[in-house]
C-alpha cells in the first residue's frame, strides 16, 4: 500500500463537514437577519444592521475556511483558541443585531 | 475561586493552555473541535429561532412575540459562550490527563427549550395569538 497517509477513521474529514454544516447554519440565520434589516424598511439603522450581519457572516467564513484549509493533513494540529473564540464572537455578533433590530 | 480566576485567564489569554500538559493524540482534540461546533449549530439554530419568531409570526401580540424572541436569542447567546469555555476545559483537561469536566448546562437547556415550548402551547390554547 502507497500514497499519503491518512486517517482510518476519517477524522480530519469528519471535523471538515462539521465546519461545513455550521456555516450553512451561519449563512442561514445571517440570512434572516439580513432579512429582518431590510422588512423594517431601508432606513440608515437598517443599513447598519445589513452590513454588520454581513460582517460577522464574513467573519465565519473566514475563520471556517483557515480552518478548513488547516485540515488537510493526516493529522492536523489542535484547534487553535482564537479561532474559536473568533467563531464564538460571530456567532453572539448576530444573536446581538437580532436584539437590537427587534426594537 | 482560584479555579474561577483560572478559568477567566484562559478565556483572556487561551494561548497559555499550550502551557500546560501533553498534546492530546489529535483524534482526541478534533472529536473536541467537532463538539463544539455541534453546540455552535445549538446556538445558530437558537438564535435563527429567534430572528424565525419574530419575523413569521407577525400576528403574535408584540409582547409575548419579543418575549419569546429574546428568550430564544438569549438561550443561544449563552449556549455559544459555554461552548467555547467547555471545549477549553476540555482540551485542559485532556491536557493533563484528568477526567473530563461534568456540565448541567445540557439539562438546563432543555428546561428552557422544554418551557418555550409549553409557552407556546399555552399561547395558542388560549389564543392569544392573532390580537
């Protein structure tokens, strides 16, 4: 048996769909709340909700694909706390804005 | 209290849990990294719930439809924020060797998911919706 060593247990693309599936769910709930910025009408309040969903939906992504490109090895390093701590600060950034946009 | 100024250095400084122990063996780490960003879809889907509660339910009294919204959006909120503190603990933990943390926050997030959605039975009963 050649060829690049690999993981038996397919861990490295398991972890790799996993960040797939939780930017789908991302771009989903960035959706509605672009959505819910621009049903209010578009207002400059609006606007600002529009593009500061858009940023925390940009902010993942970023944070999804240095982490996916990060995984393509056999046996990846751990994930690294800033990372994490970037991808949890997106996610509250639009748990916040929907907060806001509901007033 | 030592534990919990422990706890708050890593959130400010998680660099420093390199520090500490031995690598893990990497398929350890990664079943940890998948973990929690299952408890991140949690949260997505919480707060999407919240964002879906108040768009498509136009007809709810603004209150109970606000309170719901932000009942949602919170649980998701928190639910993040313990993601990240536990995939640190866990990854200190795995560090060192030891046991793995205990958590409640499972059984306390199903009470909250368990009392939306009695609120939301008691609110269609009665119906309140649509006024």
């Amino acid at each position: 048996m050649t060829g690049p060593v690999r993981d038996p247990g397919l861990q490295p693309e398991r972890t790799r769909l996993a960040w797939r599936r939780t930017t789908l769910a991302c771009t989903v709930v960035a959706v509605l709340g672009v959505r819910q910025a621009l049903v209010g009408g578009a207002t400059g309040a609006g606007a600002l909700a529009v593009a500061a969903s858009l940023l925390a939906w940009l902010g993942f992504l970023a944070v999804a694909h240095r982490r996916v490109t990060g995984m393509g090895t056999a046996r990846p390093a751990p994930l690294p706390p800033r990372l994490a701590l970037a991808a949890v600060a997106c996610t509250v950034a639009l748990a916040v804005f929907a907060a806001a946009t509901l007033f | 209290m030592s534990d919990f100024t422990r706890g708050l250095r890593l959130w400010f400084a998680p660099e420093r849990i390199r520090e500490e122990g031995d690598t893990p063996d990497y398929r350890f780490s990664l079943a940890n990294e998948r973990t929690f960003l299952a408890w991140i879809r949690t949260a997505l889907a919480l707060i999407g719930g919240g964002f879906a509660v108040d768009q498509f339910l136009p007809g709810l009294a603004w209150g109970i439809r606000a309170g719901l919204a932000l009942g949602l959006l919170a649980a998701g909120v928190l639910c993040a924020l313990r993601a990240v503190g536990h995939w640190v603990r866990c990854e200190r933990a795995m560090r060192r060797g030891e046991d793995l943390p205990a958590s409640r926050f499972p059984a306390l997030l199903s009470l909250v998911v368990a009392l939306v959605a009695v609120a939301m039975v008691v609110v269609v009963v009665f119906g309140w919706e649509g006024r």
